[in-house]
C-alpha cells in the first residue's frame, strides 16, 4: 500500500480534481451564469474524483487474480515484460 | 443562480389600462413576453365575451389566408425566408387587410375556375379527336375503302357487312342511328352485356381500345377507356341505348354521317385544341403571377392575424371597472421585472397617443403563484426533464442545476464505453455547432427534433462516457494499455509456482496475487487491462460494480436528504430541520452508510493473504439487523457493539420521524392559545354585537368562561388537523423507510445495465469483427470492408440508439424516483407567459408554412 506508484498516481489525481474542484471555481467571471458554472464544476470533480477512487480503491488489495488461458500466459510472458 | 436553483419570485399585478391604448399596452406586452393573464371571466361563455366579433373576423381573415397559402403550396412557389417580425396591425388598418385579402380570394377563385373549366374543354376534344381517329375504321364503306387500315381481328364481319351502307338502310325505310363515345375500359364487359340485354340484337357494339392514357375530364386520374359505335334501328331502341350510355358514365360525341363531315370535325378539333393550349398556358402564367404577389405578403399577414387575434383573446379576459372607462387585467409577474412592465405600458400609452397613461399595481395575494425558471440553452434541456416528471412548486429548491451533471454521470456508469462515448460526443458536437442552421432548426420530424432539443444533454452524456469508458479500460470490447499492467505473469515462472511444462498442460491458470512481483500495485487509472484477457473477468467486474453502484446511490441519495434542508430552510419551518431531515439523515447514514464503510474497509484493510477468511459484507449486514454478531469473525475490534448502537439509532429515529412534527405543530397550536386566544378572538368577532353582549351577560350570570366555549370549537378543528397532520406524517415515514431499502438496491441497475451494455459489445466484436480478421490475408482484406459495414451498422442501432436510450430511460428513472422522492414535491403549475413567439400557428401544424 506504500507503494510509489499507488502514491504518486492518488496525489496527482487529487489533486487534479482538487484544482478543478476547489481553484478553478474562483476564477469564474461574475455573471447571470456563474452559480450554474460552480455548480457544475465542483458536480463533476466530485463525481469524477469519487469515480475514480472507487476503481483504484477496489484493485488495491486484490483477493484473487486473473485466470488467463496458456495462449494468453505464452503472450504475456515474451510481449509484455 | 437563484433563479436556477429556486425560481423567481412572483407577484400578482393589477393593470389600469385606458380603453383606447389597451391594444397597444397589450401588443407591447405580447412582444416582451413576461406576464400571465388570469381570467377575470371565468363564468362568461366564449360566444358572449366583449370582442367576439373581432375574434371572428380574425378568424375569417385566417380561413383566407389558408387557402392562398394552400395555392401557393400547390403552385410550388417558395415562402420568402425571412425572419419578419410585423407588429399587430392596429385596428383601424384591419380593414385593409381584409379587403386586401378579400380581394385577392376573389381573384384567384375566379382564375381557378376558369383554368378548369379550360382543361375540362380541352380533354374533351381530346376524347373527341381520339373518337373519330378510331372509330373511323369501324364502319367501311366499300367505295372509299382506304389502302392502308387497320384491320381489327375481332369484328371481321363488320367489313362485309354491306347493309351498314346508309343507301341500303333507307331502302329498309328504318331510321339508323349511331351514338358512339367513349367509356372506362373496366366498364366496357358489363354494357355491352346489357346493351345485348336490353335492345334484343337490335343493336350492333363495335368498339377498340385507345392506346394511350387519357386524362378523365371529370376525375383528370389518366384512364384507359375504350371507343365504342353503337349503331341501331328505330326510336325507342335509340331511348333505351341512350339511357345506358348514361348510366355507364359514357362520355358521349356526336358521330359525323359521312366522311367529309368527318374530315371537317377533326380539322375543326386540331384547330380548337391549340387555342385552347394557348389559352391556358395564359391563364396558368397569370396564376401564377397572382400568386407569387400574394406569396410576397402572405407570411407577414399570417404573423400580423396572429398577433390581433391573441390580443383580442387577451382583452376578452379583463374586465371593466366601475367607471367603464378603463380595462383591468389581472397578472402573474416576476418581482424582479415590474419596472419593465411599467416601462412597456408607458410606451403603450404613448403609442396609442393617450393622454392618461396605464399603470400597475401590485396587489396582496394568498393563491400560490406559477412557477417560473429561467433557462439558457444549456439549462433549458434539463430543466425540461425535471419538469417532465413535475414543475416545481413555488419556490421550492429545484433540482435541475445538479441535474445538468448528475444525469450524465449517472448515464455514463451505466453506458461506459469510451468508443461508443466517442461517437455519441461527435454527434453532439456536430448539432450543436450548427444549431443556428435554420434546416437543423426547423425541420417537422419530431423524432428529429427531440435529438436536436437535447443536444447539449447527449453531448454531456458523450463527454461522460468517455471518461467512464476510460476508467473501465472499455473501447468497443477492447482496453487500453496506457501505463503496463499492475499483474506480471513471469513473476509466477520465477518464483517456480508454474514450471514451463505447465503451459502446454493446462488450458487455465491463475494468478496468484499472494506470489512475490506477481501483483504491482494497482493500475493507475481505472481497471487494469490485463482482467480483459481472463476468463474470470466478470467474477472481478461483478463485484467491483455491485460494491461502486450501492456507493454511488447512497452518496446520491444522502444528498437529495441533504438538499431538503434548503426547502426547510426557506420555507422557515426550523422545526422540520430537527423532526424531520435529522432523523432521516441518520437513519440513512446509520445504516447505508454503515455499508458503504464495511465496503471501503474490507477494500483497505483485507489482502491476498487474508484472502481465505475474507468475509462476506452482505453477511455481515444481515448480522447487523439480526443482532448476531458472534457468529462471524468480527471485521475489526469492537464491531458488535457499534453495530448495535447504529441499529438503535436508526430505529429510535423511526418514532421520531413520524410523531414528533406532528406532536411539535399540535403542541404550538394547543400550548399558545393562552396568551393569545386567537382562534377565540376570531370565533368571537363573527358574532354581532348583540350576541356577543348576550352570551357574556350569560357567562357572567352562569359563572362559565367564555373561553370554554371558544375552546371547544377549536378543539374539534385542532383535533381535524392533527389527525390529518399524522397520517401525512405516517404515510411519509413508511415511505421514507421502506424506500431507503429500495432505492438502494435500485441503484444496482448501474451494475446491471453497464454488465449488458460491456458483453453486447463484447460478442458484437467477437461474432462480427473477430470472424473477418481472422481470415487469410488477401481473401481477408476484401472481406473486411462490408464486415466492417456490418459492425458500424449494428454499433450504431443496438449499442448507440437503443442501449443509449435504455440507459437514459433509467438514469432519468434514478433522477425522477430514487434522487427526486427525498426532498421535491413538484405539484406547482408553470408558468406561461403571453408571448407572441410563444403561440403555436396552425399553419405550421398543417405544415403550410
């Protein structure tokens, strides 16, 4: 769970979201449209950040790994390391 | 925002307006668009109000005006396209209008009339021509037999029939006659049947066909017809054929006796049927110049007509005030624009040149305003849908701005894909670049334009769907490998879990996550690629995706609770904050909540290496309700007795959710009378003086209290309101519970329809696409073409049109039920302004314009 590249990956997207969330709201010209534009800014960090963490979160501790057919093993093994 | 978020705030209005300026305080009104007219005369009938006879005029001016639009439809000219936009018409130039339109009706009737009767005329004399042209060979005369004749097969014995010779038949002193025409050709069976019927063989029916189609002067339908000769002795034979050429519909011609009679009918017909042709090509230009100077003004007086009539309609619902001088109108209008629509009735005033000007004034109401939201194109599509379930109350929090993300989102778990997000975000962008494009704007399909109204909806839902496509690693069936799998497969050969030999002797492995270097960490954005390789996939998906939509619900659903604050808030009634979203709150958090922890913790603290006892959280929660914690492994120190406290929590803030809003309201109610006896203070007041000294002479003799009395009364109503107060009360609070269960488990349909919608394309791809690249190489590259074909067809109809429509159907059902029941009534009534723009045309539904 200490791993770099768990650590690396959460803060970056953290603070991704955070920015659209929580910086970007403040830079909006006063307007008729501006509540709406806030609304749908923090809406779709939330929603996007919260997305995400679900996905990352559910792979952290996997408790059983992937079947893969001997084709697929054989592949694997000379291609993709 | 506030508007967005809770809509505007609305008074009612009084307008004073002069007799002679209300046309033109009306139509400036009508242009503006910003009030609602109440009906001042309800009980009046529609025949009996003030302006009829102008509504009827109006309406007759339209009767006119459909016709020439239907004229000028029919001549195929073309509307001028422009975007006009001509005031009412002002009462005095009405009648230029209708004379005009009068005027025109008159002409263009008389010009049709004469273009018919022409054509008519001339495909007579065309029968006629085509007649003589065959009949000419049914009767032979031996001493003008021409070299060159069609012979026709069927009537051999009429050539040697010498006695057709007329020298003959006058010799037999019988008077022969010939009537010959034309009749449709599927008539020509049956008469000649009745022909041999009635007349007795005293007739002879020769007849032929003609070769080409003819138009019927009375149908003009292109007809195959036949010519006949009828040829008979005496009178009364000659009555009897008469009768029945007429009954079959025969068009009959005048036979000429003899040849050069003949000769001098058909040069006679050659030469009317050029005038004729002439005449009528005439009478068609001129046709056609009236009517494209009509075309040129017709849509502006469609507009003007339009207009007069909707304010005629207007002034029929005001009434008038006791002087008779001046109208007045009762209006629905938005606080914030009052200085606009005073400014618009001064321009009005001013227009008509009225010396006293109309004004407004607002006035006290206890009826419950319309609700009115103002929308730009982007909201306006979402605002639709949440009104489509129900338009809001007045002043009630709406949830249309949260919708304008949520929806999409909530779209895009159940649709994910990034391909197909793709494809649907193109075609978004596509109309929405060129919504301007009158064509895109104005077309009649209605298929066409319900896409074309939601298009900033399809294009959030496209955008969405890429980015949830991503986090599932799904492109059309396939994932992408952006970063490197978190899984090794050489760390299970290195640590001598699998030896080579294991390969060719075994169809499946398994990864084993608990092997050093096997498992990585995990992939870094979304679901890691390797899982679309193995055969367990769904087994992984399942899990992940049941576990992601009962978070994603009871998060959306906690904040529907929370967004009835809001309403509690606004609407001050603080006790509601305390009796009524409290407890819900908790009993949601308690128990949902309490799940979705379980969730997030089995997900952190449970690895590979606890993988044999890691519990079931399902389990666990029935345990929860059953309160038998020892019969699992508890998940972390001390979960028995929290577990317990939550369920107590939650079950004690049942009672409170259902008696305490209803104890609280009886209480302010009953416990206040004292200081204030205002219910008695009012009882009191109804009655007369008199009365009143009576009763309290009599209370004075009998020692009673008044308030005795006064309280017993109220008692009966308080008793009325309280019951009903806590059946409302009642009713909601099961609602609310037994919904908490439900909707949570609804929300599995995120899981459900995204599992469909990932295998539809899955043996989409394997059953289309994999089969063509699979072929050998040449063979396989023509191949490849309609397969491909094949694929883009199928994607676009199953997995765009009807899972995108699927989708959306239950995205919006979340929305509408799940989200919506926590905290929206919507039993309000919209809003509708008189505007002009905003009147339907019943030529456009006709589609004449």
């Amino acid at each position: 769970m200490a791993d770099l590249g768990f650590v690396i990956a959460m803060s970056v997207v953290t603070l991704f979201w955070g920015i659209v969330g929580g910086v970007v709201p403040w830079f909006i010209p006063k307007g008729p449209n501006r509540g709406v534009v806030v609304t749908m800014l923090v809406l779709t960090a939330v929603c996007c950040y919260l997305f995400w963490l679900i996905a990352i979160l559910a792979q952290l501790n996997p408790l059983f790994g992937p079947s893969l057919t001997n084709e697929t093993i054989w592949y694997l093994q000379y291609h993709w390391q | 925002m506030s508007s967005l978020l809770r809509g505007e705030e609305m008074c009612l209005a009084q307008l004073f307006l002069q007799s002679g300026s209300s046309y033109d305080c009306i139509s400036e009104l009508g242009e503006l668009g910003l009030v609602e007219f109440r009906d001042l005369n309800p009980s009046v009938n529609a025949f009996q109000r003030k302006h009829v006879n102008e509504i009827k005029k109006c309406e007759e001016m339209e009767r006119i005006l459909g016709y020439l639009l239907r004229e000028v439809k029919r001549a195929d000219i073309s509307l001028p396209e422009g975007d006009v936009n001509p005031v009412a018409p002002l009462p005095k130039h009405v009648m230029a209008i209708m004379e005009q339109l009068q005027r025109l009706e008159v002409e263009l009737g008389e010009v049709t009339r004469n273009k018919e009767k022409l054509q008519r005329n001339l495909l007579e004399l065309t029968e006629y021509t085509h007649m003589l042209r065959i009949s000419r060979n049914f009767v032979q005369k031996s001493s003008e037999r021409e070299p060159l004749q069609v012979q026709y097969e069927e009537f051999p014995f009429l050539e040697k029939d010498t006695m057709m010779d007329y020298s003959s038949m006058q010799r037999l002193g019988a008077r022969l006659g010939f009537i010959s025409g034309l009749v449709k050709r599927t008539k020509i069976g049956a008469f000649e049947r009745m022909l041999w019927r009635v007349c007795k063989g005293y007739t002879i029916l020769s007849y032929a066909e003609v070769d080409e189609y003819l138009d019927d002067p009375d149908t003009r339908e292109p007809t195959k017809s036949v010519v006949f000769l009828i040829s008979y002795w005496g009178d009364q034979i000659g009555q009897k054929v008469k009768k029945i050429c007429d009954c079959y519909h025969c068009h009959v011609y005048p036979y000429p006796s003899s040849n050069e009679e003949r000769n001098d009918v058909v040069e006679g017909l050659r030469t009317r049927i050029q005038d004729l042709h002439t005449v009528l090509h005439r009478t068609e230009d001129y046709l056609k110049q009236v009517l494209m100077k009509a075309s040129e003004s017709v849509y502006t007086w469609v507009l003007q007509v339009k207009k007069m009539k909707a304010i005629y309609y207007i002034l029929n619902l005001c009434s008038f005030d006791v002087t008779n001088k001046c109208l007045i109108a009762e209006v629905w209008c938005p606080v914030d624009d009052i200085p606009t629509l005073r400014r618009a009735l001064e321009e009005g005033s001013r227009k008509s040149g009225a010396t006293v000007p109309s004004f407004v004034n607002r006035i006290p109401t206890n009826d419950t305003p319309p609700t009115l939201i103002k929308t730009n194109k982007l909201t306006s599509g979402f605002q639709n849908i949440v009104d489509a379930y129900g338009v809001g109350s007045y002043r009630e929090v709406n949830p249309a701005p949260f919708t304008i993300i949520t929806f999409p989102f909530l779209f895009a778990v159940m649709f994910g894909d990034l391909g197909h997000g793709v494809i649907m975000a193109l075609f978004a962008l596509w109309m929405v670049l060129y919504e301007n494009n009158r064509k895109l704007k104005n077309t009649r399909n209605e298929i066409w334009n319900t896409f074309f109204e939601g298009r900033y909806i399809i294009l959030l839902m496209g955008l969405f769907s890429i980015y949830t496509g991503l986090i599932y690693n799904d492109c059309f069936s396939k994932s992408l490998n952006i970063f490197g799998s978190g899984w090794n497969v050489s760390a299970m050969f290195r640590a001598e879990v699998w030896k080579n030999g294991d390969i060719s002797g075994n169809r499946l492995l398994t990864l084993d996550p608990n092997v050093t270097g096997v498992f990585n960490g995990p992939y870094p954005l979304g679901i890691d690629p390797i899982w679309n390789l193995a055969t367990n996939r769904l087994t992984f998906l399942n899990s992940y995706k049941m576990k992601m939509s009962v978070i994603l619900g009871v998060i959306h659903m906690s904040f529907g609770v929370i967004l009835s604050t809001y309403n509690h808030l606004h609407f001050r009634k603080k006790h509601n904050l305390y009796l009524v979203f409290l407890p819900e709150l908790l009993f949601l958090l308690c128990l949902f909540g309490y799940l979705v922890f379980m969730i997030i913790y089995k997900w952190l603290v449970f690895t590979a290496k606890d993988s044999r006892h890691a519990p079931s959280i399902l389990i666990h929660f029935i345990n929860m309700f059953l309160m038998q914690g020892d019969a699992v492994q508890p998940l972390y120190p001390g979960q028995t007795g929290l577990q317990v406290f939550l369920v107590v929590i939650a079950v004690l803030s049942v009672p409170v959710l259902l008696l305490g809003k209803p104890v609280y309201l009886y209480w302010l109610r009953h416990g206040n009378h004292r200081p204030g006896l205002y219910r008695g203070y009012e009882r009191v007041r109804r009655n007369s003086e008199e009365e009143l000294y009576l009763m309290r002479a009599q209370d004075m003799e009998e020692g009673s209290s008044h308030s005795d009395l006064s309280t017993s009364g109220e008692r009966q109503t308080e008793e009325f309101d309280f019951a009903d107060e806590l059946l409302h009360q009642a009713i909601h609070t099961i609602e609310y519970c037994l919904g908490c269960v439900s909707n949570t488990a609804s929300y599995l349909r995120l899981w459900a329809l995204s599992l469909a919608h990932a295998q539809l394309s899955e043996v989409l791809w394997a059953m289309v696409m994999r089969v063509a690249l699979r072929m050998d190489t040449r063979l396989g590259v023509l191949f490849l073409v309609p397969v491909f074909g094949l694929f883009a067809v199928l994607t676009v109809t199953i997995l765009l049109v009807m899972e995108g429509l699927s989708a959306f159907l239950h995205a919006l059902r979340l929305h509408w039920v799940e989200f919506q029941n926590k905290f929206y009534s919507g039993t309000g009534v919209k809003f509708c302004p008189f505007a002009f723009s905003l009147l339907p045309s019943s030529f456009e539904q006709h589609g004449l314009l």
